[in-house]
C-alpha cells in the first residue's frame, strides 16, 4: 500500500507559509504562539518546521519582529508583518482559494 | 540519585540530569549542523533554543527543579527532527525559493482584485462598500449615487438586490484582502480589457515568430508546428473570449437595464401602447374584470421581469468574473418565470374563452312603402371632447368620420363612466317579399351564446324612420360592463324589386361594399338614386360618370368566366371576379374585395375594410 503520509506532510509543508502569514496579518504574535494556533489545527507536526520558515520569511523582509521581555522566561521575539507582507498575503490567499477551488472541482468532478 | 548539570538556554539557567543533558546537547548538535549552511542559520538556532528553553521551562517547577530525560524526549518529540523539518531551509532551495520569492512580490503588483460585498462595513448587504472598495472611491458616493437611480423607476432596488445576490459577500481574510486589493482606480476594467488585448497581441506576435522559425528549422517536424498552431489558436480564442465576455457582460446589463426599464414603465403604463389610445380602457374592456388585469399586469411582470433580472445578473458575474453559482437563485429565477408564464396563461384563457362564442341579433322595421326612401346618416350625439381617440387631433373642426375607419373602435366618456364605441354599417339587399323592410343585425361574442346574444342585445343603436326618411346613427354604443367583444352592428335594407333608394352624402363611411350591377363602391354610391332590379342595385343617375361601368356590367353578368380585359379608346378595363383595375378620364380606381383605391379630382382615396 502507498504510503499517504508523506503525501500529506508535503501539503502540509506547502501550506504552511500561507498559514503563519494568515496568523500575523491578525496581529503579531511569538513563535509559541503561532504554534499554538497551528497545532490545533494538526498543521504542525514538529515544532522545528516553523524557525526556518519563519527566518526565511523575516530575511525576505515578509516579517519583521520586535524583541519583548518576558516576565517567566527568555525574550521574546514578537513577529508582525511588512506591508510586502501584507501584499504578498494577499495575493498568496487569492492563489489559494483559486487552487483550492480548483482542486475541489478536480476532486469532486473525478469521483 | 543522579547527577545533574547546568545549563544555560537562552539565558536561563537550569538543572539538567546528566543522560538528559547528553540527549539534548547531541539534539542541539545535530540541528545546528543541519542549519549551518542555511541563511540566518544562527538566528534560526537560536530561535529553537529560546523555544526549548521555554518548554523547558514549562516543564520545571520550584518543587521539581531538575530537567529529567523524559522531559527532554518530549522537547525533542514537539521539535521534531532535523530531517522532518523538511526542505525548506536546507541551502540547495534556499537560492531557488528567493527567486520565487522576488518574482511573487514583483507579481503583487499584478493582484487581481474582486468584486465582494464588504460585510464589515454595510448598512444593508454591504454592497455599496463593496462596489466602493472595487473602484477605491469613498462609499458615499456610490450610496448617492443608488439614491438618485430611485428617480429611474426605482432601478435601485432591483439593482441593489441583483448585486446583493450576485456578488459573494468577502467572509474570509483572503477575500477581503482580495476585495481591498492595493492597486485599483476606476479604470480597473478597461484596463484589464486593454492589457488582455495587448497580451493577446504579443502572443500573436510571438506564435508567428515561433511558428516562422519552427517552419523555417524544423522542416522535419511538421507535426510540431501543427501543435503549434494548434496551441496558437486555442489561446487566441481564450484570450479573445475573455475581452469579449467583458463586452458581453456590460452589453448584457445595459440591455437588462433598458428591458426593465421599458417593463417597468410597462407595468405603470407610464406610456402604454400607441399615445393616441387610452391603453388602460382598452384593457378594461378586453378584461374580464379588475382582477384580471392585476393578474395579467403580475404575471407580466415575472414572465418578462425574471429573464430581464437575469440577464443583468448574468451580466455582472461575467463583468465582474464572480464564479460561484447560487443554485437557489436559478431554481427560484425559473420558478418566477414559470409563476408568470401561469398567470398570463391563466388571463389569457379566461379571456379568450370569452369570445367563445358569436351571437346575432335581429330587429325588424317595417318601413312605408314608398316608392323612393331617402337614407341619411346622423351622427350620434357624443361631445366629440369625450372621444379619447379625437384628442389626437388638433383640428377640432374636423368630423371624426374623416378620420375614422369604420372598423374602428372609439372609446368615450360619460357621467356613468367609460363605453366603447363603434361604426355601423350599411348594406341594401333585394328584399324576398313586395315591402321595404330594416333589418337591424348586432353582434357579439362571449363566453357562451347566451353570454353573446345578451351583449349583443345591450348594443344601444338608434334607427329613426320618419315617412320615407330612414335616420341611422353612425355609432353604436356598448356598455362597459359588456367589455369588448368586437360588437357590431349592419343595418340591412331589404328593398323589394322596383323600389329606389337615395343615399344621402353623409352616408359616405357606412357603406360597405353594397352589391350592385355596376360595382361602384361605397363611396361613389352617394347622392345618387339606386333602383333594385332583379339582378340587384343599379343607379340611376350614373349617366357621364360610369357609361363604361353599364357595358362592363354586362360583362359581369354573363361571367361564368372570371376574367375580363378591356382596352379601349376611353381607357384600361381589368375585371375579375372579386377585383377591378380601371383607367378612365375620371381617374385611376382600383378594387379588390377589401381595399379600395381612387385617384380622382377629389385627391386620393383609400378605404379598407378589416375583416374580423
């Protein structure tokens, strides 16, 4: 049997940028944070994916974070969204409900 | 009893049992190897130690001081590891993703906005900031705007409504966004059409080169360059539909806009049918009742409404590319028009059952047996300011007759309301016994015959005979409550053999066709004296205008053939058996069993007859 798993993780993955973005455009937020709202999801399986993610959307200048001290525990670094950010997302959300679209048809036209 | 170690993540400090700490440090390890060679590797470990200091932390308290292996099992498990964190950072893609990454954000500029109803920001359905946020103008003027449609016949609200179901409210972040999209101005659809058109262009541009060059290298690829073409022409048809469904869609809401706005003045018979008739008295005497015409003006306007509605709303979604169809609005559209088509059939039968049935009726006169009776015409008494069809007219000198056909039907007024009325005809025939005798024939129709011969017995249709003078009205009046069933009225003179009638002038537009040896019509027959022969009418005093209608009268009498042409000296001659063409000195007649057509020194003349 074909194993579905990685299939899955691979759309996770491809998604995942297009969800942080989502999350920030609601406000800024901490890595734990966006994890959080991730997990309950199911969008994340390991914790470990998102650093990268986020670093690379940062260094693209999609993000940009302040550092907040906290009261219980090391600093934290709170991620907002640029306005090419902004942009971006909004343009990535539109490519997304298009594709999802699409795929639904796709799905629902081959069953 | 275990060793511990001290740790310091991210600036905390904690205890940590020895295997634990040898986990972990390997974890730490094994991660920041596989990030060296990514960007911000450094910032990414970091990231992921503050992260596990924080779990770390979680997990620790002021009575269980130590992290403990399973603690460290758990940070791992939540972390993941390095090879599950997938791709993305690994520096072979890195390069590659930056790329996409510019190229997206260059491609922003390209973010195609939609047409949403802003949810966040509406008074009713939030279509007016959603037009607004399509066009980046202020919402007030478009709510103006909407205001002032309220003065074309309410367009607004058919309008609002239209919108307010075509266009998909903007419920998630994505759609809003898309509804808000930066680059806009009101020029947004003309220049999508022209930057379609130009890439159209290009395409074209550069399939010809393409296809020269695949022509010219790849002579052994023929079937190459058939893809192409292939290729070629289906894009052209894609792009060129594209532009044209734009055009399509504002073509389709401005007929839309003009259909409703004709159904709509329609409706509120603002300008019903021809000026010069009161369309509303008309309907009410073709009606059966009120209710009727609640009916009919009902279905009307969900029978051509529904279509008119969906055209404008088919319009839109083509205009503004909205691609998600409402069922319920299609089902509920065709459920409309199929209600509309109900009731218009509904009406329809019902009045059309009406004129079922033909009724005639018959009132005998006796008339004194003189031998010349003199038949005159009056007009009936009616203020010809109450005939709705002579308002038309500016020339109120003028007679009605003049310009009224006798197929014609007059609408008037009284203190009792409205009635209809109508032009009697006249008609002389040999009568079977040796006395004059009126025969007054009205008709009607209706439901049943009983129905029929009471309307047609309600005709009102005055006769005067006084001696040897014979008075009929021109008009024949017809109450409002018997509707309009084509009444009518023949006043029929049975003239015994020997016997001489004078048409008066004024009978000019009451005769129709009255048989006679010299088939002279109707109006050539007045102020002449008539005698019935045998063989039917003939005139008396005809001398010098007809001499020829006596010879070919002959002719007709003995015409078991139908046919007869006759060039003379005096003229041309052709008769047949219902028409006559004829050339003369008078003038030019022409004649068919209907129509008639003089040109004589009175001018020209043309008299038809509808036969219902």
């Amino acid at each position: 049997m074909v194993n579905s798993e990685n299939a899955k993780a691979q759309m996770r993955k491809g998604v995942l940028e297009l969800c942080i973005l989502s999350i920030l455009s609601q406000g800024e937020a901490y890595p734990t944070e966006i994890i959080e709202k991730l997990k309950t999801t199911k969008l994340v399986v390991v914790e470990g994916t998102l650093y990268p993610l986020l670093t690379r959307l940062k260094n693209t200048g999609l993000l940009s974070y302040r550092w907040e001290e906290s009261t219980s525990g090391p600093p934290r670094k709170y991620y907002f969204l640029t306005e090419i950010g902004q942009t971006y997302l909004n343009e990535l959300q539109v490519s997304w409900i298009e594709l999802v679209n699409a795929v639904n048809t796709t799905i629902q036209n081959s069953k | 009893m275990n060793k511990t170690v001290t740790i310091n993540i991210s600036g905390i400090i904690f205890h940590i049992e020895e295997d634990a700490y040898e986990t972990l440090s390997k974890y730490l390890l094994t991660i920041k190897s596989y990030f060296s060679k990514a960007d911000g590797g450094t910032e990414i470990m970091s990231d992921i130690e503050s992260r596990i200091a924080e779990m770390l932390q979680s997990k620790t308290s002021a009575v269980k001081q130590v992290v403990l292996m399973s603690d460290v099992d758990f940070v791992i498990e939540s972390m993941g590891k390095p090879e599950e964190f997938g791709g993305d950072s690994s520096d072979t893609n890195s390069s590659e993703n930056h790329d996409e990454q510019t190229d997206n954000i260059n491609g922003l500029q390209n973010v195609k906005k939609r047409l949403y109803r802003d949810g966040d920001s509406k008074v009713l359905g939030g279509v007016c900031s959603g037009i607004a946020n399509y066009f980046n103008i202020d919402v007030v003027w478009i709510r103006i705007a909407l205001l002032i449609l309220t003065f074309f016949a309410g367009l607004n609200i058919i309008f609002y409504v239209i919108l307010w179901i075509a266009i998909p409210e903007a419920k998630t972040t994505a759609e809003k966004l898309a509804m808000k999209g930066e680059k806009a101005d009101i020029n947004n659809i003309s220049k999508a059409v022209k930057e379609e058109a130009e890439q159209l262009k290009k395409r074209i541009e550069k399939y010809g080169d393409e296809f020269k060059n695949k022509a010219y290298n790849n002579r052994d690829f023929p079937r190459n360059a058939v893809e192409k073409i292939v290729d070629f022409i289906s894009d052209v048809v894609m792009n060129i539909g594209s532009v044209l469904l734009k055009i399509i869609g504002v073509f389709l809401i401005i007929i839309g806009v003009v259909f409703f706005l004709g159904l709509f003045s329609l409706v509120f018979g603002l300008s019903f049918m021809l000026d010069s008739i009161n369309g509303k008295d008309w309907i009410n005497l073709f009606l059966l009742d009120g209710k009727d015409l609640y009916l009919g003006v009902i279905g009307i306007a969900f029978f051509v409404g529904t279509p008119v509605i969906m055209i404008i709303y088919g319009g839109i979604k083509i205009l503004f590319k909205v691609h998600y169809t409402n069922r319920m609005v299609n089902l509920s559209a065709g459920i409309f028009w199929l209600f509309g088509f109900a009731l218009l059939l509904y009406v329809g039968v019902r009045t059309g059952n009406d004129f079922n049935k033909e009724a005639k009726i018959r009132e005998n006169f006796s008339v004194n047996s003189h031998d010349t009776l003199y038949i005159k015409m009056t007009e009936t008494p009616i203020d010809l300011l109450e005939v709705d069809e002579a308002s038309d007219y500016d020339d109120t000198e003028k007679k009605y007759s003049e310009y009224n056909k006798e197929s014609d039907y007059l609408i008037g007024k009284n203190a009792d309301g409205r009635y209809l009325l109508g032009h009697a005809q006249l008609d002389i025939i040999k009568s079977q016994s040796n006395s004059s005798e009126l025969v007054i024939v009205k008709e009607s129709k209706g439901g049943d015959r009983k129905m029929a011969s009471e309307r047609a017995k309600n005709i009102d249709y005055k006769i005067t005979t006084n001696d040897s003078l014979i008075l009929c009205d021109n008009l024949f009046k017809v109450n409002n409550a018997d509707k309009f069933r084509f009444q009518s009225v023949k006043v029929i003179l049975k003239l015994p053999i020997g016997k001489i009638v004078f048409l008066d002038k004024s009978l000019e537009n009451m005769l129709h066709d009255i048989d006679n040896t010299t088939n002279t019509y109707g109006s050539e027959m007045i102020n002449r004296r008539w005698i019935m022969t045998d063989k039917g009418l003939k005139c008396l005093d005809c001398k010098g205008l007809d001499e020829e209608s006596s010879n070919t009268e002959n002719d007709s009498d003995n015409s078991s053939k139908n046919e007869n042409v006759k060039i003379t000296v005096n003229g041309v001659d052709i008769k047949a058996k219902d028409s006559q063409v004829k050339l003369d000195s008078n003038g030019v007649k022409i004649k068919s069993k209907t129509t008639k057509l003089t040109i004589d020194e009175k001018g020209i003349h043309i008299d038809t007859e509808n036969k219902k």
